[in-house]
C-alpha cells in the first residue's frame, strides 16, 4: 500500500524527443512518472512535426516495455540461447574473430547494417567505423532493398550521393507522386510529417496532387486524378514525358541554363522515346502522358515526386534519374514550389570543401567475388550475400556481423539466406530481438531502448520538407552495466584492430577525434579539441559536426551560430527556415555543373529497347507500405499488431473472379521462385493485372522470440523474388513488378 502510494504521489514529467522509428522525425511528448510511460502525445511546440503524431510514435511504449526485447548479451551454447555478461560476450568475440580474420582475410567477414542504423546516430556513425577497421569489401545495407537507385542518380548529376531533391510542398502549386505514398510513409526521402495536413493546405491555396500508382493509395485517395501504372514500367512513362517536353518545345531551363551539361545528349537520347510507343508499355495513353508533361511543364510551383516503387525495379537508377531530368527541363528543380535542397545543420556532404565543385562520386571501385556486381557508395547489393557463403574459394564469407537487420525477411530468396548462415563458421549481432535472421547468430549483443538512448537525426535533416535542428536526451538512464550502441561498435572495432578486449576505447575515441580535426582543422585544432574535450561519443561528434556547419557559431568566430549546446537548450527544436535555391553552391560535380546526361545511364536505355519487345506478364506482384507496419520487429508491438488482419493479398475483383476466388478465401500465390498461401481481400483499388502484398511479414519461423508477432505471422513477400534480378547499376534488388500467378486452395 505504501509502495502504491509513493507511486501515485510521484510527480509526472515530460520529456521532449524525436520519434525515432520512421522518416517523418516527428517531436514527440513522453509524459512519465519515474520509469513507468503515462502517455506519449505529438509535441504541438515542435519546430518540425507541430504536433503530429502517428500510431508508431505510440509505441515506443510498447517497445520500450517489450518482455521479448533482449536486455543482456546471449551466447548460443546447444541450440539455445544463454545470458551472459558483457565482458564474457566481447571475450567470445575476441577468442573468435581475429583469428578467423587472420585464417581467411578480411574479406570472409560480411557486414550488414538494416534500416533502424540511420534512426540512431550511435549505429549510424560508428557502425562506419567498425567497418573500416574491418576492411572488408563486404559490407552491406538496407539501402540496396530500397534507395540505392535515387542515391546513385543523384550523386551522378550533383557530385553527392545524398543531394536529393525534395519537394517544397508549403509553396507547391502541382504535386505530382509516381510509385509513393506518404499519406502512409509521411516521406520517404522525404521527411514530410503530417503529409495530410500539409497536402490539405495546397488544396486550399489551390493547388492540385496527382498520383500515380498500380494501386489506388491511401495518398491517390485524397489526391485529384490518380492514373494506373503497370508495375515496374515507370521508365516507359518518364522517357515519353521527356521526350514531349523537347516535341513540343516545353523545355526551360531558366536560371539552371548556366548549370546544366549534357541537355542535347539528354534530348537525342529521348527522341526515340515516343508517348504514342511508351503507351502500350506503361498503359496509360499517349494523350496523358503528353499532358502530364505540359502541366509539369506550364504550371509555376509544380514538382514530380518518385519514391519506392520507382527504385525497387530493374530500371530503378533510369527512372530516379529521369524524374530529376524531368524537374530540371520543366525548370522545376532548385525553385519555390518545385523539387529543392534541404540545407542540413550537421553531416551533410554538400555544406562541406569548396561550394559548387568537387571529385563526385565514384562506384565500380571492388566488385562482388561470384556475381561481380559493382560496388556502391562503398557497399555490394544484398541478394549477393547468399552466393558469397556458399561459395568456396578464396574470399569466400566465413563470418557475419549483422547490425539492426532481418534480411531473412526483408531481402529477397530469405529461405536461402537462413540456410546460408547456418553455414557460417561464425555469426555475432548486434540487436533488440532473436528473429528470423539473428537466430541464426552463435552472439547477440543488444543495443539500449530509444528512450535510454540520445537522438540526434543525422541522415533525414537532408530530406526535409524545412531546415531545422533538434537534439533528444535519454529520457531514462540505463544501466550503468550496459554499454550503448557506439560503444559495443567501437569495442568491436578495437578488437578487429588488435587492441584487445579490454581497449580503453573512451581514451582511443579521443584519439581517433584528435586525428579527424588535425585533418580539416591544422593549426586550430587544439583550439577546436579543447572547446569539445567535455564531451564523448555521439555528443562530441554532434557539436563538431553543428559548430563546423552552414549555421554553426564556427569554433567561436560567429558566436551567434549554432553548437550542441544551443540546440540542447531548444526543447522544442531550432526552426532554421524554410528551403532556399542552392545552385550552384550546392554541386559536388568536378564540372561544377549538373551532369545531366552521365554516360552509364544513357548506355543502360539499350535495356530499355531490349525490354520493349518482351512480353509482359499478366499478373504482376507488389509491396504495400502499412502506417502501423514499418518493419518486421515492429509487428511484436501490440499497439501496432492490433485490429485487422493486414496481410493480405489484395487483388481487382475481375482478376479475383478469373481464378474462382471470394473475399478472405485462401489462395495459392506462386512463381518460380516459391509459393505462399495468402489471404485473399477484394479490392477494386488494384490495377487489374496486379496484386499487392505487404513487406516485411512471415513471423513463423522456428527459434524467433517475438511472441506478438509470431500469433498473427502473415507470410513473407520476398520468398517469391529472385535473388538473381537487380538493377545493374545500384545493385538495388528488385521487389516490384514480379510476374506471378494465382489459383484457389
């Protein structure tokens, strides 16, 4: 009764943060009364999201409370899974991967980093540096299932792999989506919170929102027109809109004319690339095609937005480059209202060197030993993983680090990855949950909760919709005992690096950080060490990055400017404006232009020809993003796991009377690939031809501990991909557009 009592009489607290579980970045309020989450609410001060919350902001209740999220490390020692201490689990790792890296090289240790890294700066950050230590060409991530193409393009034509343009939607008169859907995601690449609200106010001012999708959205639901797509044909459409905007004499250029090379090269590229050829591909007419490209044309204020459906496909670079094109030749791009560039406070490549020149990007540097796909922005495409276990020979992969990833689930051909890696001799990972993937794992070190942990967003701030700045302090303290995320990270590195174990790495950070400031920093980096010397880890990166910044107080020289400590101090965050042009100043290229014709893409359209005269399947396999679903590890909270059953496969009504099926019937939805029994939901929202399943399901594997989960498992998308397709040029896997078909149980 008295223990009741002190509990009720605690007083309640609010504490300020960033939503860390997707793109939208949302401020949030977690009202707590010692360690117990009363409630957790939008931040209606916040600078950047004014209060909007969806239901995965919620669950970082559920999370945070997760009987099933891992607290210690655990050793596999007959099958099973043990509790240990820390000391004993970085013994483990120090008795067993230097000498599997003396043996065999570092080639034969793989490393994959999942999605959940870019939302916390301590896996973002030092999980890069644990792979330099490493050296290994095998490094992998999330970003060759997903955006590769559009980090590709744009580093091709801006000289930065994440200079990717956004569109301004407060000033926008003409939004036009092609493959997304942030009405669901709230931005993807695009770090738009409270989509519906911001979309409403360019319909007051009126303003128009196009979609276009296989799949009439929630986001084509409140748009103006929506117009079928045939999964994966985006291509066909973008090269007919280019080529009417140069048949019809639509091309301006405008204050871009000066900055821009290749436009002839772009325009005797284009010609053969007629609406009236394009139509049948992409089945949408000729007629519209060319009148989409006059309203991006004629329209002040308009911007074309692609997202994932135009990179999870074969011509995925192709169709992320020529939505650029298209901004570009419209004189869309680097304007109020059109596509622009977010100015990040910290990290960002384009603030940093000399404004409006550079080396560019470079890819192609190592290829993969058995397929030989090019490297990536210093990565090999995913669904090469599999291949480079099972093959024997010199640099074959032997051991596994896996940060934050499930790509049993999440890649393509996942029942062969998980009988990959029980072929490994070592595999060690670092994450929150025993799931399809780190069952597999002889060690699992798990990272702390996201409300025992800093939030600093390192990657979005260069995707949003507005400039701004925000730092989230841990709302409750951890156990002293466990170690966070950079600090596993950088163990790790010290024991690749031969420091052993027992690596003083808070006194090694130092001097890692010393070393990277005499580099920029000469004669004045004592000076700079010294101003940040109070500060470790993430923290002293923050305001080193915030201080050197675009806004930054510059060392002292501009004491009006920004540093870790200001930006602390603003709980609600530091509102830095809304976009500004930024061209040239912004270009890496070392043309010091905008390349808009990069030689690799124009040969790749010799795929375009080739696929022209190939049939196309009659019934074609997409993903669906779920606003209370953005990952597999997120289906274990009950918060987002309750209501409806959503996998389900949906399918056009006329294509479910040609197989036999009813609504909720069982059918078979196989390919060559494999077969998964689906539940069937009719809906007259799919393309006919198309059918539609969510990613990142398929909870019933054995050995997983994900309880929630595993009661409502839904099947796995991806056991119906190939490994064996991608885009040549990203390597991104291909997801979207996969010919299947359909058959009553």
């Amino acid at each position: 009764m008295k223990h009741h009592l002190s509990r009720k009489l605690a007083m309640e607290h609010i504490a300020y943060r960033t939503c860390p579980l997707c793109e939208a970045c949302c401020g949030l309020e977690i009202h707590h009364r010692d360690q117990e989450i009363i409630a957790i609410r939008g931040n209606p001060k916040d600078v950047f999201s004014a209060g909007y919350i969806c239901p995965k902001g919620v669950s970082l209740k559920d999370l945070h409370q997760d009987p099933d999220r891992l607290r210690k490390p655990v050793v596999k020692r007959d099958g099973k899974f043990e509790a240990i201490s820390w000391d004993e689990a970085f013994a483990i790792i120090e008795q067993r991967l230097p000498g599997l890296i003396a043996q065999n090289g570092a080639d034969s240790v793989a490393c994959v980093v999942g999605n959940p890294a870019a939302h916390k700066i301590g896996l973002l950050l030092y999980f890069a540096r644990m792979a330099r230590s490493l050296g290994s060409r095998n490094i992998y991530s999330a970003s060759t299932l997903d955006q590769m193409p559009k980090q590709l393009s744009s580093g091709l034509l801006f000289g930065s792999w994440l200079s990717i343009p956004v569109p301004d939607i407060e000033r926008s008169q003409l939004l036009v989506i092609l493959g997304g859907n942030p009405m669901v995601s709230n931005g993807s690449l695009w770090t738009v919170p409270d989509f519906r609200g911001k979309a409403k106010a360019l319909h007051a001012r009126g303003g128009k929102i196009v979609v276009i999708d296989p799949r009439r959205s929630e986001t084509a639901e409140i748009a103006d027109a929506h117009h079928f797509i045939r999964p994966g044909s985006d291509v066909y459409l973008l090269l007919g809109m280019v080529h009417t905007l140069f048949d019809e004499g639509l091309v301006r250029l405008g204050a871009l004319a000066e900055h821009v090379h290749g436009l002839s090269e772009v325009q005797t590229a284009a010609a053969a690339f007629a609406p009236e050829q394009m139509a049948g591909r992409c089945q949408i007419d000729a007629a519209q095609i060319r009148q989409l490209a006059r309203d991006l044309a004629q329209t002040e204020g308009a911007v074309l937005y692609g997202r994932i459906g135009t990179c999870t496909q074969e011509f995925g670079t192709l169709a992320s480059w020529l939505i650029d094109v298209m901004n570009i030749l419209c004189g869309n791009l680097d304007v109020a209202g059109g596509a622009m560039f977010p100015k990040a406070a910290a990290f960002a490549a384009n603030t940093e060197g000399k404004p409006g020149i550079g080396r560019g990007i470079i890819s192609g540097r190592r290829h993969s030993r058995v397929a030989n796909a090019p490297e990536v922005l210093g990565e090999l495409p995913l669904v090469c993983l599999a291949e480079e276990i099972e093959t024997p020979g010199a640099g074959q992969v032997k051991a596994l680090i896996t940060v934050a990833s499930n790509p049993v689930l999440s890649s393509p051909n996942g029942p062969r990855l998980s009988n990959a890696f029980e072929q490994l001799d070592f595999m060690l990972s670092i994450d929150i949950y025993i799931n399809e993937t780190t069952r597999h794992a002889d060690l699992i070190l798990p990272g702390l909760s996201p409300l025992e942990d800093l939030h600093f967003d390192v990657a979005f701030p260069q995707f949003s919709y507005r400039n701004y700045a925000r730092f989230s302090a841990p709302v409750f303290a951890a156990d002293t005992s466990r170690p966070a995320e950079w600090e596993i990270l950088l163990r790790i590195a010290a024991i690749i690096e031969g420091k052993g174990a027992a690596c003083d790495i808070h006194a090694w950070e130092n001097e890692l950080i010393a070393e990277q400031v005499n580099k920029v920093a000469g004669a004045f980096a004592p000076a700079v060490l010294k101003m940040t010397q109070h500060l470790q880890g993430p923290e002293r990166q923050i305001d080193l990055a915030l201080r050197a910044g675009p806004y930054g107080d510059q060392f002292g020289q501009r004491p009006e400017g920004l540093n870790l400590a200001k930006v602390k101090a603003a709980q609600d965050g530091i509102d830095l404006g809304p976009l500004q042009p930024r061209l040239p100043e912004l270009l890496r290229t070392p043309s010091g232009k905008i390349e808009l014709a990069p030689a690799m893409l124009l040969q790749d359209l010799t795929r375009v020809q080739a696929a022209l005269q190939q049939p196309m399947p009659a019934l074609q396999l997409i993903g669906r993003r779920q606003v209370r679903s953005g990952n597999s590890w997120m289906h274990n909270l009950p918060v987002l796991a309750k209501g409806p059953f959503r996998c389900t496969a949906l399918i056009h009504p006329q294509d479910a009377a040609n197989a036999g099926l009813q609504d909720g019937a069982q059918a078979k939805l196989s390919n060559q690939q494999g077969e998964l029994l689906v539940q069937v939901e009719l809906s007259d929202a799919m393309m006919p031809g198309v059918i539609s399943l969510p990613h990142g399901w398929g909870h019933d594997l054995a050995n997983t501990q994900m309880q929630v989960a595993s009661e409502r498992p839904g099947v796995n998308l991806n056991a119906l991909l190939s490994d064996q397709v991608r885009d040549p040029l990203s390597g991104n896997a291909v997801l979207s557009g996969v010919a299947v078909q359909i058959c009553a149980v």
